[in-house]
C-alpha cells in the first residue's frame, strides 16, 4: 500500500498515511480539524542505457577495427601493412 503526505490548509501541519489505491483521500486534519490537501511531488526520471547523449549516436572506432579498417586503409589489418611497410 502507498504512503499518501497531506497537509492541513490551516494549522499547516504535514502528515503521512498509509492507504489503498481505492480509499478516499482524507479530508480533516488529526490536530486542528480543518481541511487538508494531499501533497504531490515529482517523480524523478533516471535515463539508462544508450541513446539518451549526443556521443551515442556517432560510430563507434572499435566497430570499424572489427570489420578490418576503413575503405581508406583498404580493408588491410594493422600488422599486414606495418609487414609491407618493412
């Protein structure tokens, strides 16, 4: 069950209950018997994973070395072309 935070409109004394999804919000104050409010708060949003920052979107360098190279470097590994240069 949630934990429901109030607030009375006149004494302005806060308070929390316990209720169901389906009980009426109060609607008196335990300490004064005036009128009270239920409190809301925002909810806080967590991003995770991929895609939520400009630097996700570029390609990955590591993707490139796997495929072996870039059309630039012909296709040829590292070691094949330091074995060439030799």
């Amino acid at each position: 069950m949630p934990i429901y935070e109030y607030e009375c409109g006149l004494c302005n004394f806060k308070f929390e209950r316990k209720q169901g999804f389906d009980d009426e919000a109060l609607a008196i104050c335990p300490k004064c018997q005036g009128e009270v409010q239920r409190v809301f708060h925002p909810t806080p949003v967590i991003f995770k994973g991929s895609g939520f920052y400009i630097t996700d979107n570029r390609k990955d360098s590591t993707s490139e070395k796997a495929e072996g190279g870039t059309p630039a470097e012909g296709g040829m590994p590292a070691e094949d072309k330091q074995k060439k240069g030799k």
